[in-house]
C-alpha cells in the first residue's frame, strides 16, 4: 500500500505578477546573494581550523539556503499555471479589495484577494484558495455567499463593497 501523499503536478496558479517578481527574486539570488554567500563562505574558511569555526558553518548554511530558496521557485516556476487577474468592473476578482460583512460576528473586514504565494491573513491578504476567497471569487456588490468551511460547515458573508486595486507591488512571495 502507497502511503506516500498524492502531489498536485499543475503547482501553483500565479499570475504574470507573480512570475515577475519570483523572476526579479531568482535574479537577485543568484547575482547578489549568491555571489555573498560565497565570498562569506571564502572569509571563513580562511580563518584556520574548520572544526570548530562557527562562521564557516553559518556562512555554508546560509549559502545552502539561498541555493534551496533558488530552486524552489524555479521549480514553481517551472509547474506553474499562469492565470489570468483580470476581472470585470462589478466582480470580485484578484488582486481587488472586498469588503465583507459577516453575518455571524456582526462585523465589517476588509481583505484584498491574491494568489497563494502571496497570502498573509496578517495584513488582510487572502488567497483565492482559501475558503473565504475561493467563496468570493467572481461574485458582486451585494451577494450573500456562503463561504463552505468543509465537513458541512460554512457561514453567510455579504459582499459589501469592491475596490479595484491593480498595484501588488509591496506583496511578498511566501517562504517555504
């Protein structure tokens, strides 16, 4: 019996956003990073006995983790689906903020919609993936929608309220 899980080879949906600055990352890495890593690397080593020289250790683990992080997204890369973030004016689409009332709490939020690789509940960013957003993807001002928690759970929001938002550029791609 295989007990290995299954893993989903379409990767991950980005937009041409995403690319770009997984692109700019990759870029970086191998130009600046890199390029550090090894001359930290260089200096260490230089200092005598590497038995018990903490800063060599730290430099070659600081260099194996940038050359990790490069392959990780180009592995993204290379499996990723390239979606379109484009929506029409009256729809909740990526990359817009919607306001959402919450029956259940009595409460008002506000939350922009993005990739996966660019979630962070923390600063109100949530992924399309998400219950929440995948519940409010495509909708309009004034949908009630019932956001499907999984298990037969779920609860009732209200789209309140959409604000066309294109500039992503202070999101961050998410760490592994």
């Amino acid at each position: 019996m295989n007990l290995r899980p299954v893993i989903d080879n379409m990767g991950e949906k980005l937009t041409k956003s995403d690319v770009k600055k997984i692109e700019e990352e990759i870029e970086h890495r191998k130009l600046v990073v890199r390029r550090d890593a090894i001359e930290a690397v260089k200096e260490a080593r230089a200092q005598g006995d590497l038995s018990e020289n903490f800063e060599y250790y730290a430099a070659k683990k600081e260099k194996n983790q940038n050359e990790s992080r490069i392959r990780y997204l180009e592995k993204m890369l290379k499996n990723a689906t390239i979606i379109d973030d484009s929506s029409n004016d009256d729809e909740m689409g990526i990359n817009n903020t919607a306001e959402v009332y919450f029956e259940d709490e009595d409460e008002t939020e506000k939350y922009r919609l993005v990739t996966s690789i660019r979630g962070d509940i923390l600063n109100n960013l949530i992924s399309t993936e998400s219950p929440l957003g995948h519940a409010l993807l495509g909708h309009k001002e004034g949908d009630r929608i019932y956001v499907d928690t999984g298990d037969g759970n779920g609860y009732y929001v209200v789209l309140k309220k959409i604000i066309k938002t294109s500039d992503d550029s202070a999101d961050k791609i998410r760490r592994y």
